[in-house]
C-alpha cells in the first residue's frame, strides 16, 4: 500500500507514534473491512436470510473477544435481532467511553446500477466500495484500528465498551428498547458514536444535531379486486390514483414538507456551518436544469425543518402490468423530524393528514414500520474540546467543524435520556462522496485512517481530563 494520507502530511509531534501505526494498520483494516461486508446483514428477513446478520454479529464478537475484550455478549434484542458488547478494562479510576457502531447495512437497491458486487469490498479511483464500507462497517473498523494504535503504543487509556448494533437501519428500536430495560450496561463518561461524517472529504466535523423519524406504510383499498380498464375505468375508484392523491398532498406547491400540524416546525432556521446550493447541488447529482424543492437555506431544508419522503410503492410494475384498474396500493412513507419535534407527535400528525386526504372515501390503513427521536448534542462540554484538538492532529491545517444531520440515529436520544451526564459525540465516515443508502456506495481509506487516528487522540485525552 502507498505511503499513508496521514504520513505525506504529518502530524503533529504528539500524535507521530500514533499517526505511524494507524497508516501500519490500514492493509489489516482493509482486509477485514472486506470480510464483514462479505456479509449480507440487511435486517430484514424478507430479504435476505437471518444467518447473514447472525454471522455478521458472530465476526464482531470475534473480533471483541481477539482485542481482549470481556463480558462479549450477542444481545437478543426485541425487534428480534442481535446486538454485540464488549467491555475492554481500563487502568483503575481511568473514565468509561462508549464506542457504538452497527453492522447492519441498507439493502442493494438496483444491483445492475454497481460498478463492482455490492457485498465485495472492491478498490477504485482510491476508494473502497461496498456496501456498508461506510455506514457503518466502515465505523467497527474505525474503532478497532483506534484501539489496535493504543494498544501499540503504551496501551487504551480508558475503560471501553462497544455496542455494535444490529438493526439501525431498519428503525425498529430494539437496542433502544434492551438499554432501557438494562439501563446499567451503556453507562459511560463519554459515548463515541461513529456514524455520521465529514461535511467534505478532509474536513474534520462533528454532529451537532440530528433529525428523528417517523417511519409509515400506508395502504390503500377501493375494491374488492382489480377491474379491466376499458370495462370499468372512469367509475370505478382507482386504488393507486387514490394513494397518488395522498402523497402528493405532502408537499406544497415549492416541494417543502406540508403536514398539516407540523406548519411552525416548516420555518425553522438552520445557525451555524452552511451548505453552499453549488455544492449540495453536486453532492446530490442534481441534473441540469432541476430545481432544489423548499425554501430557505439548504442548511435549513436538511438540518432543522420536516422531510417527508415516498421510500417506496407497491404497485404493478411497467413490465408485465395490465390494462386493469388497481383496487389497492401502499406506499412506505418516512418522515425526518428536526430537534425541539417530538417525533410520536409528528407521526400522528402524519398519520392524521394522510387519512384526511384519502379521496372518495378509499379505506385507509397506516401502520407504524419506525420510529425516534432527534437528538442534539452539547457541544461545549469538555469531550469536545478533546475531540477538537485530536482532529487538528489528525488533519493538519484543518480546525473541527460543528454540522448537522438530516438523518436519524434513533438510539442517541436513548442514550442521552438514559444518561444526561454523558458527553456524545457523533464522528464517522459518511462524507457526501461515500453515497450511503445509493448504489456504489464507498469509503475513503483516507477518512478511515485519520478518523481513527483521531479517535485514539481523543481517548488517549480524554483519559487525562
């Protein structure tokens, strides 16, 4: 492997042991990064089958228990799946920092729009693609690399605990569920959450915020089956032109969000680090000639205000469809909630719009698939002042950004409920380059390694505050 990111730069003298391990470790990380994303761990049994997540889950407490880890446990969550602990003892009196990451990825989507297989870690243009690379196999990695440096270099400072979720994409809660009903197992100082990203690709950022979700499946029935179209097409109740109907009713005339309800949450403002239209434009692949929908800054579009989303439709497809009037539809419909909206709130005033739009009194069914809460951090306290001068080791010539998020990390709002003194800090490898949740998804081996130097930085700190 070429000389590391991290090297060609340098690193400041306190973090030059440091710097020159991790650039050592990455051929490992890369080897074993390739192994879990092996592993089809979509969280959904629909989809992919359950032994695929088991072993997942299996090759992180395998690697827990390599590390020296104690107490490594597959939690039976209640959602049914499985999440991974550990805990690495520290020197005695040394603060407790809890390291969470999920090895459940979103699924392919359209395998034919990858370059290279979805679940084989292939390298190009000087990144890593896969899925999960990034969000968030890339983040185990990150923490273990972190781990493997201190190790080498004098031993981890501080008590760690990992928690490897299980089931984060799918938004069922079930880690958020066992930690309340175990509120003893997550307890920490300060909690290291390693799912987010850089706003750019070398720009060191933490999350200062993120929205909640409310995540609904929507069904729509007018008959009692489908009728010919030329029979009957013209009176009979189009199920699916009903549903159209309805989801169209959820944005205004600019394409923002328009919940009846969420009226006062749709002007909020966005204070702080903004996201330039050029660039979002670009990040997004926005074609020429398109339009951005809302209004306001686009910091205020993704950051602080509601995003309703149509994730998906039942319906018959093009190919094979039928001349046939549709007696039913369901749609699966997500809405993003910014801090200061409780999301239980949002949803039932999601819930209560969408019924209220149904035409000719098509029978309406909505079912709850995800839900949680937004979460904003205090990025005063003193793990941030830590974290802060870690990443100007970790990026020469950078200074840490404060950013928002416009996606959602339920077990965070649990976290900070179930432990108000805990210091959380969100970090990751989810840069706009990295296409989460889109085909091609990939990571920067060049985040990865100063990611992880960073880590160690700031635990190897944070073991003297």
């Amino acid at each position: 492997m070429s000389q590391s990111p991290v090297s060609q730069e340098g690193a400041a003298p306190a973090g030059a042991e440091l710097a020159e391990v991790v650039a050592g470790l990455m051929p490992r990380a890369k080897e074993e990064l390739a192994e879990l994303v092996a592993f089809q761990s979509v969280a959904d049994p629909r989809q992919f089958p359950v032994s695929e997540c088991e072993k997942a889950a299996r090759w992180v407490a395998d690697a827990l228990g390599a590390e020296g880890f104690v107490d490594v446990a597959l939690l039976d969550t209640p959602d049914g799946t499985q999440s991974v602990y550990g805990v690495l003892p520290g020197p005695e009196g040394a603060p407790t920092v809890l390291l969470y990451a999920h090895y459940d990825v979103q699924p392919p989507l359209d395998e034919a729009a990858w370059v290279s297989p979805p679940f084989e870690l292939t390298e190009r243009d000087g990144r890593w693609y896969g899925r999960g690379a990034a969000d968030c196999k890339g983040g185990v990695l990150m923490h273990l690399t972190a781990l493997r440096a201190l190790k080498a270099t004098g031993g981890v400072p501080v008590t760690v605990k990992v928690i490897a979720e299980g089931s984060e994409e799918q938004g069922t809660g079930g880690l958020e569920r066992y930690a309340e009903a175990h509120p003893e197992l997550l307890t920490a100082d300060a909690i290291v959450i390693g799912d987010t990203g850089n706003f750019r690709v070398g720009l060191p950022t933490v999350t200062a915020t993120l929205r909640g979700m409310s995540m609904v499946e929507v069904a729509v029935r007018t008959m009692g089956g489908n009728l010919h179209s030329g029979q009957f097409g013209g009176a009979a109740p189009d199920a699916l032109a009903a549903l159209i109907r309805m989801l169209d009713s959820l944005r205004d005339e600019t394409g923002a969000t328009a919940v009846h309800g969420l009226e006062a949450e749709a002007g909020q403002s966005w204070e702080g680090l903004q996201y330039a239209e050029g660039d979002f434009r670009s990040d997004a692949k926005v074609l020429e000639g398109v339009g951005l929908i809302g209004t306001g800054t686009v910091a205020d579009r993704v950051w602080a205000r509601p995003a309703v989303t149509v994730l998906g439709i039942d319906c018959p497809a093009v190919v094979g469809a039928t001349p046939s009037v549709q007696a039913a539809a369901t749609a699966l419909v997500s809405l993003r909630v910014p801090p200061g909206l409780d999301a239980a709130r949002a949803e039932e005033a999601l819930i209560a719009h969408l019924e209220a739009a149904a035409p000719w009194g098509a029978r309406v069914e909505v079912t709850t698939r995800g839900q949680g809460q937004a979460f904003r951090a205090d990025t005063s306290s003193p793990a941030y002042a830590a974290m802060r001068a870690a990443m100007a080791v970790a990026y020469p010539g950078e200074e840490m950004q404060i950013a928002g998020q416009g996606g959602s990390i339920p077990l965070c709002n649990t976290l900070a409920t179930l432990y108000p003194e805990a210091e959380i800090l969100l970090i990751g490898l989810s840069e706009p380059e990295a296409q989460i949740h889109a085909p091609n998804e990939s990571v920067s081996p060049r985040e990865l390694e100063r990611l992880s130097l960073a880590e160690a930085l700031f635990l190897r700190s944070y073991a003297k505050r």
